[in-house]
C-alpha cells in the first residue's frame, strides 16, 4: 500500500495581515494574509472569537497570480491556503529572529615582555570554512613575523630595531609587524581583514598621554564648556596653571585653564602624569569648594591602524615593561560571495550562507604554540537568518510539491515561467534583505488517520515576513491570537518568539 508523506511544509510570502472582519480570502490582494474560519469569513486578527465555526480556521494569502492563464474558461482567481486547521492539534507556534550574518573574529593579545629583542613573534591565522574551501579547494592558512614585510614600507621600520641598552621590542611595533605579513599573504587577502575601527589597541600603564597618564581627549573634552572654575583668588576670567588633581591609582596629571565668566574655555594638559588606569576618577580642584571637576577617564588605551603604528603615528616605547605596554590586534573575516541577478536567476545557482571562519594563535620560533606569551580569542561568524534567496527557493520547492515546477534550463523555460506565472512570484522575493519566518506546526493524531492514506500526518506551515516591516508585529498579533484559541480550546501552548535558526 502506498503512504504519503509523513510531514508536509508549506511556504506564504507576507507583506501584511487582513485587517477588515468577514472578507472572503479571494477577495485578498497578493501578499495579504488572513485567518479564516470554517463559514469562510475572515476573522479579526486582533480578537478572535473564543470557539470557531466547524471548530477550525484556515489561514489564506493573497496570491501573485491571481490568474492562471492555462486554465479552464480562460483562468480563475484563488489565495494561497492552508488545510483546515483544528486548535487542539496545533503542536508548536515559534518564529525565527531577523538577524545578518556577522563576521569571524580572531583577537591576538600580548604582553610587554613578548618581543625579547633578537627574537620574532611569530603569529598564524587560519581561514576555514566553505567559501575559502570553494575558492581555494582547500583552508587556508598564513604565518607573519615581527621582522615585518619591509618591502610594503619601503624599507626597514626604525621601530622594528633595539636600541643598544633595549631589552624587548614595543609589543604594538611587533604585533603589527606581524599583522600586516599575515594580511599581505596572497592567499589571506581576500578572506581577511583588519578590524574596520582600527586593528591595534595598545594600553600603557605609565609614560605619558595614552601611557597610564590621562587622555586630552576624554578629559579636555568634559571640561570645555561645561565646567566653572574660580581661582583662589576670586578671578573668573583668566588663566591658571599648573591645576593640581586628586583621585586615581596614578599621580602627577595637573592642567593649564583659561576661563571666561567662569566657564572654562580652554584647557590643556600640563602634566599627564603616570599610573593612571581604565576607569580612573580624578577630582580638578578648583580655588573655590565648589568649582571641582569629577572625570572618570579611559585615559591608557589608544586605537590605531596597523599602518599607523608602522609608519610613525604612534611612538614605541624603548622600554615597554617598564611601561607596562600591551597590545592586541583584530582581524576580522571580510570575504563576500557573488550574487547572481535576478535576470539570471536559477534555483542551481550557488549562493552563500556561511561566513569564513577564521582562528589565530602565537607561536615560537619552532614553529609551535607559545601558550605563555599572550591570549587568543577567536569568535566564529553568524550565519544569516533567512535570506531572500533561501526564501524564493523554498516557495518554489514548495510549488513543486505541488506539482508546479519552476522550468528552468532551456531556452523555452522564460516563456513556460512567464505563462505559468512564476515570474511575479521571483519578482515579489527581494534577493538580498532578510526575511523573519513564522511557523505553525500542525499534527494529526494517527486514530483521525488511521491508514495515513487520507493525508499528510503533520503540516509545517511557514510564513516570511521581510525584517523590519510593518507585518511583523501585525502576524505576531495573529500569532498570540491562534495561541489564545489553543487555550481555549484545551491545548496550552504558547507563541514561542525569536528562535535561532535557519
């Protein structure tokens, strides 16, 4: 005896949600969906009745084509239905998240005593995933070292050298060395990148302005304007030097102000001072009790570009244990597939969902990991969560099921589609934004079925939604309505939202 399928998926294509009571679903434009009971009036989506007509709904889509040009007596107009749907058999509501895909990231730290001079670091980072095994036929991998790619700065960096009394090289100086061999590798180019904000952040913790002493920028830029300053004399226009503060794990950072009726206007850094932390609270006192400054500040940590760091934006230290100097280098996975166009489109053609993945480690001059020099933290990639082409293939998989195949692969195939109508249903699905999926699953209880020959046992019902529209909170709104009728009728289940997955 021949069965039919155990579970049945069916895909709708949703740009909004019935609003107007007791329409019939024909009546419903392409795209609109609508719950429908079973004297086939559409329900309102917000309030539903606590018991059904015939005890079941239905839910019906407007359809793309409303026409099909190949049937009886020239073609009829019909929506996109589910089969009759009984709330005590509803097993499961839920609904995917909106989310892109985010990229791979690989963080390399190290300390101040990690570059002994007459040595190399040594760093590796490795791609892997399907699109660098698609492109290369294999993972991919590069090694780079602190003697740095000399040719791409047009000859030795001065800062890549010890001076004679030096003991280790500034950590930033070799990590970016390296960084920029590693990115510079032909084969790496392509899948890797240096963190969009700048790849080197570099912390001190003593030896002036972005050493441990505190930054003009965070500190300077709370004063100016906003503060009122009196000298101890009195005076609320004028300078004063050499502005003593409290507070902090460091000491020394003093300022030079100008006011202006009280209000600084200008201020500028005398004295960083030294042993300042993230996170500080220094008081600026002024001449009067009430004239202090409270600043928390962020002052030892600096930002900068692999290119900065080599080509004189940034200054090493000569003795960066002493200054307590550390470094870490981002990379991030930046490889982008192709599309194809809608012109050109066919379900064959290849698209991409996973983003490379991409590791990093420190190694000795053997070649072997060094375990107690730094700190790698690699963070995989995200895959998308439904892309409008997973979506156009899944309606038209779906249509198969249905007997209706997407013709694809001969000259003939635009004219059959075109005639058959698929074309405006390829045209509806936006290729690159991103689609929320809702799901209703909706089991039959084998004794309703007892040789499976009548139908299907389980139907998955999926309705994509394009991220940020307004359909979105208006099928949610359906959704706690179907969930609320479960209830009522017995069958305590809940609308489980922002699921993740695919």
């Amino acid at each position: 005896m021949a069965y039919f399928n155990h579970a049945f998926c069916k895909s709708f294509l949703v740009t909004d949600v019935a609003g107007t009571p007791g329409i019939l679903p024909q009546t419903l434009i392409a795209g609109q969906l609508g719950a429908a009971d079973g004297s086939w009036g559409v329900l309102d989506p917000t309030s539903f009745p606590a018991t059904l007509a015939k005890n079941m709904f239905y839910l019906a889509q407007g359809s793309y084509s409303p026409s099909d040009s190949i049937g009886t007596h020239g073609g009829y107009q019909e929506s996109i239905k589910t089969k009759g749907i009984n709330p005590r058999y509803i097993t499961r509501l839920w609904s995917s998240v909106c989310q892109n895909a985010t990229a791979s990231t690989t963080e390399i730290c190290v300390a101040s005593n990690c570059a002994p001079c007459g040595e190399n670091l040594f760093l590796r980072l490795d791609v892997k995933g399907s699109p660098a095994l698609r492109f290369l036929n294999h993972n991919a991998y590069a090694i780079g070292d602190s003697s740095g790619d000399a040719a791409a700065n047009g000859g030795p960096l001065p800062g890549l050298c010890c001076a004679d009394t030096q003991e280790f090289l500034d950590p930033a100086m070799a990590l970016a060395a390296a960084a920029q061999m590693v990115l510079a590798d032909p084969i790496i180019t392509p899948f890797v990148q240096e963190a969009a904000a700048g790849g080197i952040v570099i912390s001190k913790t003593s030896g002036g302005p972005g050493a441990g002493g505190l930054d003009a920028a965070s500190v300077l830029g709370a004063l100016v304007g906003g503060t009122t300053y009196v000298a101890d004399n009195g005076t609320t226009t004028g300078t004063a030097v050499n502005v003593a503060t409290t507070g902090g794990t460091g000491a020394g950072f003093t300022l030079d102000i100008t006011i202006v009726a009280g209000v600084v206007t200008v201020a500028t850094i005398n004295s960083p001072g030294s042993g300042y932390t993230n996170g500080d609270t220094v008081t600026i006192v002024g001449g009067a009790s009430d004239a202090t400054q409270v600043i928390t500040t962020v002052a030892d940590t600096a930002t900068y570009t692999i290119t900065q760091v080599l080509n004189g934006g940034y200054t090493p230290s000569i003795d960066p244990v002493a200054d307590g100097v550390t470094a870490c280098v981002t990379f991030e996975g930046a490889y982008v597939d192709t599309q194809f166009g809608t012109c050109s489109f066919d379900t064959r053609d290849h698209y991409e969902m996973e983003p490379v993945q991409i590791t990093g480690a420190i190694l000795d001059e053997t070649g072997n990991p060094c375990n107690d020099c730094g700190v790698v933290t690699s963070i995989p990639g995200q895959m998308a969560q439904t892309h409008g082409d997973t979506v156009i293939r899944h309606i038209l998989l779906h249509e198969r099921y249905l007997q209706n195949p997407y013709h694809q692969g001969s000259a003939d195939s635009v004219r059959i589609r075109e005639i058959e109508g698929f074309d405006v249903i390829k045209a509806a699905v936006a290729a690159n934004p991103f689609y929320k999926t809702y799901y209703l699953q909706h089991s039959i209880p084998r004794l309703n079925n007892p040789t499976g020959t009548f139908d299907n046992d389980q139907y998955v019902y999926e309705f994509f939604v394009p991220c940020g529209s307004g359909a979105e909170g208006e099928i949610e709104l359906l959704f706690d309505q179907i969930a609320a009728l479960c209830v009522a009728y017995g069958n305590p289940i809940t609308f489980d939202t922002d699921v993740d997955q695919l």
